[in-house]
C-alpha cells in the first residue's frame, strides 16, 4: 500500500463549489482521494488554510475499521482567509516549509508527491528535493492555453515560466486528455513520453437519472417549461455570454429559460453586472436565474430538471459537468474543445460545436428542444457512454502510474476506459 501526499494548494478539496476558484479540480481531488483510500492507501492531501478557525485536519472518506485513511491538512501560509490568487504565488514556499514541518512532526514518509495546478507543482518540487521521492503533477489548465482561447484572457509570464520548468522536471505529467498531451509538447516543449493520458471521473451513484417532474417540483419550476442549465465558474473563458446570445435566437414551442448554477462571494461582481446587463440587452433578462453556488449533493436536481446541459467553454481541459450531465442522462451541447470531445459523442450524446459564437449554438439547442424522442435517445446513450468514466476506473489507472513511477512496473492499459 502506499502512503500519498496529494498538493491542493490552492483550493480545498472540501470547499464549496461555483466560486471563482472551486470546480472540476475540488471534484476530481476529492474522489480521486475517496477512492485511493477504498482500497486501502493513505492519503493526506495538503492546502492552504482560509478559515482560522477550521482544524488542522478534516476526513474525506473512512476505510471500514473507522479510521480517517484519506484526509485534508490545512497549512497556514500567509493570512488564513481568501487570497486572491495573484498573490498566493508569494507563499509558496512558506507552504512548502509548513508541510514539511507538519510531515516531520508526524513521523510519517510518502511515496509519492501527486500536485494539482501549478502553484501546487511548485511546492511539489520543493517538497521533491527535500524528501527524494517522485513527483507527478495535473495541471488542470494551462496558463499558454489560456491565453490563446480568448483573446480578452491574459495569463502572469511567472505562470508561464512555472509550467514550463514543472513540466520538464516532474517525473510525470497527468493529462485528461490527448489533446491536452499534445498542447503541452506544443507550446511547453514538454516530453510526450513522460505525459499519461487519464480521464477524468463521474460519480455515477450520485449523478443518475431521476424523474424530470419530480426534480423541477423539488426545485419550484413549472414542468412545461424549456430550461438550459449552465453550471461552472462565472468567469469570460466559460463562455456565458454565448449561452445567453443563444437563449436569445432559440425558436420554440414555450418559453426557453436559462438556469445558470455557479459564483459566490468571491466571483469578479464585473462578470456578473456584464451577464446580467447583457441578458437586459438581449430582452431575455426575465428568463434568466442565477442560482449561485449551489451544494455538490444537490446538482442532479438540476441537471435531471433541464432540457439540455450547455457547456460552451472556450477552453476545457476535459469538462467533468459534461460528463455530470450524461450520467444524469441529459444531453449536452458544448464547444468542441479539450475533452469535451472525448466525453460526448457528436450527434450520439449530445453535439460539439466547433465554433464560439450563438448562432450554431441556438440551431442546436432548438433541433433538441424542438425533439423530445431526440432528447429522450441522446440522454439514454449519453448516461451509457459515461459507464466508463466511474472514479473506479480513474482511481485504478492512477494506481498504475503510482507503479510505473515508484516500483518501475510496466506501463498501465487504458483498456479500463473503452466500452
């Protein structure tokens, strides 16, 4: 069994999602961890503390004996409440010093150093040389990409820089997707040998198909009503303002309403006024809702309630509402970009649209809207094309990069991830 020090530094596993810094990589942080203490590893996953008040170490999951086998540890590092995250570069390294404080009051040693995002990459390799074991990392996003999808985006030179020195100095990189692979040898000059492709997850017993009327009751909308549900970050690169120009040109039978799940106190309020101005502009203002964040347990109501799911990223490294969405069998529309085109299958589960503008958005959404044995098809297929993505089969393809990086066992199959 190995003991794994897993690097969040930035964002807590724990933390409520929607918020300009809590998302897919939270998710993915802490099922991955659920699931590596299932079978038996231990996991301390280690972030920056935000709360003065919270304890030094809180549970995610409990192995059957009752002890916490997978954990969350708080390291203070700067003040211990919300940065924004231009200034969390500057206590990295007083990050670093305190995991390795609280590891050698512990007495414990790790196998392997697994870090999420960059600035956890960062601490990772610090954490590397001072304890010589392997270092893998994810990146999640990739500043140089970032920056090329948007032209409004503008991504730190340090980021940069970063990425590109972790990418060339971690034992491994782990990637969602080919494309991101291919990205990376691209525009960070990193090796492809040294990158693994693993999926990202769905908790399919959470995320499962629950009758429409009863989801829409639950949550106070009227049944007869042709809802689209945007759920993620409120912030340009995810492309709200598409949605909402393309709620604007949807032709249909009833009126077409436009739920969009995500933002909290710590969202840019100028994003917000320009979603909400622009709804005002497009005449549709009274047919959107902004939910705000909304707890993670409580998201199939949503997705089961709605229509279609639309994803209209410019960028997404792979898009894990997506496949959230087609576990609860709810077709998307998305960009075609990242791994979103591995998670849905075009005119199968749902349409990739390959261009970032309403128009081909809006003729989608109205053949689905317009179709429901169309929707009814897609939504069946998608929940079963998602099969694959269980955490289960995530959980075991990391498991066996852990090998190959710590024991030199031979190269893990991605057999786990086909139909």
């Amino acid at each position: 069994m190995y003991r794994i020090a897993i690097i969040s530094y930035h964002t807590s596993p724990l933390a409520s999602l929607g918020g300009a810094e809590t998302g897919g990589l939270n998710v993915y942080v802490r099922e991955l961890a659920s699931e590596l203490a299932e079978r038996g590893h231990t996991v301390d996953v280690f972030t920056r503390r935000t709360d003065v008040d919270s304890p030094d170490t809180l549970p995610i999951s409990e192995a059957g004996s009752g002890s916490p086998l997978a954990r969350v540890v708080q390291i203070t590092a700067g003040p211990p409440q919300y940065e924004e995250k231009g200034s969390l570069p500057a206590y990295v390294d007083a990050f670093a010093d305190g995991v390795a404080t609280f590891v050698a009051e512990e007495g414990v040693s790790y196998d392997i150093i697994h870090s999420h995002y960059w600035l956890s990459g960062l601490a990772g390799e610090k954490l590397k040389a001072r304890w010589g074991v392997p270092h893998i990392v994810m990146f999640h996003t990739l500043g140089e990409v970032k920056a090329r999808s948007r032209v409004s985006e503008r991504e730190p030179e340090p980021r940069i820089a970063a990425e590109t020195a972790i990418s060339r100095n971690a034992d491994r990189i782990v990637v969602a997707s080919k494309d991101e692979q291919q990205l990376l040898v691209r525009y960070y000059g990193a090796d492809a040998g040294h990158i693994s492709v693993v999926p990202c997850g769905v908790n399919l017993g959470l995320f499962q198909p629950i009758d429409k009327e009863e989801a829409r009751k639950q949550l106070g909308l009227r049944e007869d009503d042709r809802i689209l549900l945007f759920v993620g970050r409120i912030e340009p690169l995810k492309g709200v303002d598409i949605l909402l120009g393309a709620a604007a040109q949807v032709e249909s039978e009833s009126d077409c309403f436009v739920l969009i799940v995500g933002g909290d106190e710590s969202t840019r309020e100028g994003e917000m006024a320009h979603l909400r101005d622009l709804a005002s502009q497009l005449g549709i203002a009274e047919r959107v809702t902004f939910m705000g964040a909304v707890d993670h347990e409580r998201l199939p109501l949503f997705y089961n309630a709605a229509d279609v799911c639309v994803v209209p990223s410019f960028y997404e490294s792979f898009g894990l509402v997506a496949l959230e969405a087609m576990a609860c069998g709810t077709p998307v529309v998305a960009s075609r970009v990242g791994g979103l085109s591995v998670a849905i299958r075009d005119s199968e589960t749902g349409y990739l649209i390959p261009w970032r503008c309403p128009e081909p958005f809006a003729e989608r959404l109205e053949l689905l809207l317009g179709n429901e044995e169309l929707r009814r098809q897609f939504g069946l297929a998608a929940r079963k094309e998602v099969e694959r993505f269980r955490w289960s089969n995530v959980a075991e393809a990391v498991l066996g990069l852990y090998a190959e990086v710590i024991d030199g066992a031979p190269a893990m199959s991605q057999a786990v991830f086909r139909n």
